[in-house]
C-alpha cells in the first residue's frame, strides 16, 4: 500500500463526517492537487484496499468501506517501521494516557499486533531513558524527563523517519517544506550576518533538528 495513500484512507477513517480537499491536504502534508490524484487511484483500485473515497459538492470527501476485511487486512500490511512511527507520533501529540483500544482503532490492527509494536518500541525509548507507562482503566503515555523527550525528538531515528516520509512524496512534493525552507532562511541570515562560516552539510541537519522539535 503506497504511503501517501495510507495517510490519506487514515485521515478520512478518523473523521466521523466530511474533509475537504484542503483539510485532508494539510493533514497528510500534501497538495490539493496530489490528494485529488490519489483520490482517483484509490477508487480505481478498489479490490486492493476494499474501501472508494465518496465526494458531496459543497461538504467534501468521505470513506466509504466497501470490504470490511479486505480493508482490514490492506491496512495491516503497512511496514512495520510505519506502524512504530505512527505510535510514537500519537504518544509525542498526546499528553493524556491513550487507551490500547483506540491505538488499535485509529492504526487498524489487532491487540496482539499492537503488543509487538510497542515491544519494538520500547527497546528503542531504552536508549533515550524513557519509558511506556500503562495504567488501568486509564492507558498509556510516553515518560520521562523533558530532556530526554526532546533528545528523541531531535534523535537520528527520527529525522530519518520524517526525512524518509519526506522522499517518500511525489516529485512536485518531495521538495523542502515551507517550514525547513523558513528555518533554513533564518540559520543563513544568522549566520551571514555574524560572518561565521557554515557547511551545507551543518546547515541541512541543523535544520531537519530544529525542524522535528517544533513540529
């Protein structure tokens, strides 16, 4: 399953009514274009992901399941560093406990292949000093100190995440976002007028750093 239309069949699975074109774009980190095209490729391929994308002039786009499992079963076969990424993106946004049941529902996977995603997590929150702390009735939630927390953040396994998310889009898309093109104006601007040299090598992961900490 193509990436861009897994995040796009998950942002629409997530809301109860409509989004338009431009909510869903700004969800998922694409063009109104890009969403429209692959719109259009996931209702062409129905028999692969067992769901079609409906449209309603003046309200927008809406998930239609056509094949309950076959969507169950489309969605699962996302690659595990996805699933793992996924997670770490709903504990980082979170700052309540999230119940197992809703991690299952928004990811569309089972319990059981939740347990192997959070054991696969874990091991990697070992070597930053943080932890999944479960508490009944209540869920989970990511912890630790809030140096460590930004030390992840900043970490080499997460930049080559979103770094990858980002080569992973089209062409006309897979081009520095606003946000890295804004943060790198401001670093050379500094720079420059401080007269201190800088490699472009510096720069790019001075960027992708501070551009992870305030997404």
């Amino acid at each position: 399953m193509e990436k861009i239309s897994l995040l796009l069949i998950r942002a629409l699975s997530e809301q109860d009514g409509f989004m338009t074109t431009k909510e869903i774009a700004a969800k998922v980190g694409v063009s109104t274009k890009t969403v429209r095209r692959y719109v259009e490729k996931i209702n062409q391929s129905q028999s692969l992901y067992g769901c079609v994308i409906q449209g309603k002039k003046g309200s927008g786009l809406f998930l239609q399941i056509i094949n309950h499992e076959l969507f169950q079963r489309s969605l699962e076969n996302t690659p595990q560093e996805d699933f793992v990424t996924q997670i770490i993106e709903y504990f980082v946004q979170e700052d309540e406990y999230i119940k197992s049941e809703l991690l299952c529902e928004r990811l569309f996977i089972s319990q059981s292949k939740l347990s192997q995603e959070l054991k696969k997590l874990r091991r990697i929150l070992s070597h930053y000093n943080l932890s999944i702390q479960t508490k009944p009735y209540y869920g989970m939630k990511l912890c630790g100190s809030e140096f460590d927390l930004r030390r992840f953040m900043a970490s080499n396994y997460l930049q080559k995440t979103h770094l990858k998310q980002l080569h992973q889009l089209p062409s006309s898309e897979g081009t520095p976002s606003q946000l890295h093109r804004q943060i790198q104006a401001i670093i050379l601007a500094e720079f420059s007028q401080k007269a201190y040299p800088i490699s472009e090598a510096i720069v790019t992961n001075l960027v992708n750093h501070l551009a992870i900490a305030v997404m």
